[in-house]
C-alpha cells in the first residue's frame, strides 16, 4: 500500500514510515500522523479489475527528474481514459428512428400536397421532435466517446464528438475519494455512475456507465493515478 499524507496528499516514501508504530512522516509539509486507517482501508482492499474492450488509458507513467528538468522528484504524467460508448441498441434505434422519421416526411409530403389545413401540420410536431431526439441519441450511442483527463491540478470530464450534457472539470486537491454507485434502469435494468466525493460533497463524474466493471475500472486506474486509497465500503447502491 502506498501511505499518503492527509495534510497535503503527497506519497511519502518508505524511509520516513514506521510500520511498528503506524506512523508517518510527510517530507513536503512536515506533518507527523498515524496511517493506521488507511492500513485498515488497506487490508480491505478491491480486487483488480481488468481493463474493459470499451475502455483505453494513455499516459500516467511515472516522469523521471532529468526527464522532467525543474522537478526535484518522480511524478506522474498526465493521464487519459477514455470509454467508448458503442452500443448495439444504439443501432436498433437508429433504424427505429430513420423509419419513424420517414413516416413522418411521407405523412407532410402528403399532406402539403393536398392543401391540408394548417392544423393537420401542427398535429404531429411532437412526434417530428421525438424521432429527432431519437435520431440523435442513437448516433451519439455509436461515435460518441467519453475522455476523462487528469493531470497535478485538474481532473476534467469530456463527452464527444456530438455534444452531452455532464462534462465537468475539478481541483484534484478536492478529491477525497472515488466510489462507484449503482442505479436502477427501469424494472430489471441497472447503471452505474462514477462519483467523487468534493469537499465533503458527493457528485457524479460519469452517469449511466452500463457496467460495473467499467465504472469500477474506471475508478481503480483514477485513484490509482492520484494516490488515492480505495475505501470500498464507499460504493453504494441507489
């Protein structure tokens, strides 16, 4: 396990932790103070998760000093996860929405046609404004990505290349911890959001993620990369 100051959430090295004594002392603040939760947080640890076909990770690698010229110390690099959101029902609606929406040229087509009253042409636009909502929540299911960055300062939350509501970005030194939060979808379904706790404050990172083991995985490699100790008793069902 790696021991983490709470003062300034630096890693401190081996040399200046005393097992026997479940005590620590931070070399970039000074702060003496017992890791003893954290070595029972530890010991109750997650399991590795395998990294999931939809899921690809870039950079984090450890920067060495000459590498990185004016820093005194190793420290990670910036990293980058990102999740494909391909979803075969993507495809069905798709399919669904292009005849809906064919449907429905074919009905003002005939309807223009004959010289219908306007009325007959206001009728349906609630259902012109369903199959474009459909049309594109299905393309958004098959290109769309979700890329999330973290770096020394920022953890920011991208959705792309069509546009999606939730993107995010947040102070690292905010963080606390990561959990994963189980929803239910309907009678039988069931999503998951990666959440942070910021500042005493839960929210959500990513929502609807459709399986646990990406939203895990996602966490894993996230708290992997700020030094942060898995606290699984955090993970919750809603």
């Amino acid at each position: 396990m790696h021991v983490v100051c709470p003062r300034c959430a630096a890693k401190v090295p081996a040399r200046a932790v005393s097992v026997e004594r479940a005590l620590a002392k931070c070399e970039s603040c000074d702060a003496v103070f017992s890791f003893e939760a954290q070595r029972r947080r530890n010991a109750h640890a997650r399991e590795r998760v395998a990294c999931p076909a939809s899921i690809t990770v870039e950079g984090g690698a450890l920067v060495a000093p000459g590498d990185a010229g004016y820093r005194v110390a190793a420290s990670r690099g910036p990293l980058r996860v990102t999740r494909r959101w391909f979803s075969g029902l993507g495809i069905f609606f798709l399919v669904f929405s292009t005849i809906w929406n064919t449907i429905l040229v074919l009905w003002y087509a005939a309807s223009i046609a004959s010289g219908a009253p306007w009325i007959m042409l206001a009728f349906p636009l609630l259902h012109v404004a369903v199959g474009l909502t459909l049309t594109y929540w299905s393309i958004a299911m098959l290109v769309n990505r979700t890329v999330v960055r973290v770096d020394d300062r920022t953890l920011a939350v991208e959705h792309g290349p069509l546009w999606w509501p939730g993107e995010r970005t947040i102070d690292v030194a905010r963080i606390t911890q990561l959990l994963v939060r189980s929803r239910r979808a309907g009678r039988n379904g069931m999503h998951y959001a990666l959440a942070a706790e910021v500042d005493g404050t839960v929210i959500d990172l990513l929502s609807r993620v459709p399986t646990k083991a990406e939203a895990l995985y996602l966490e894993q490699t996230i708290e992997d990369h700020l030094s942060i100790i898995d606290d699984p008793s955090r993970n919750t069902n809603r």
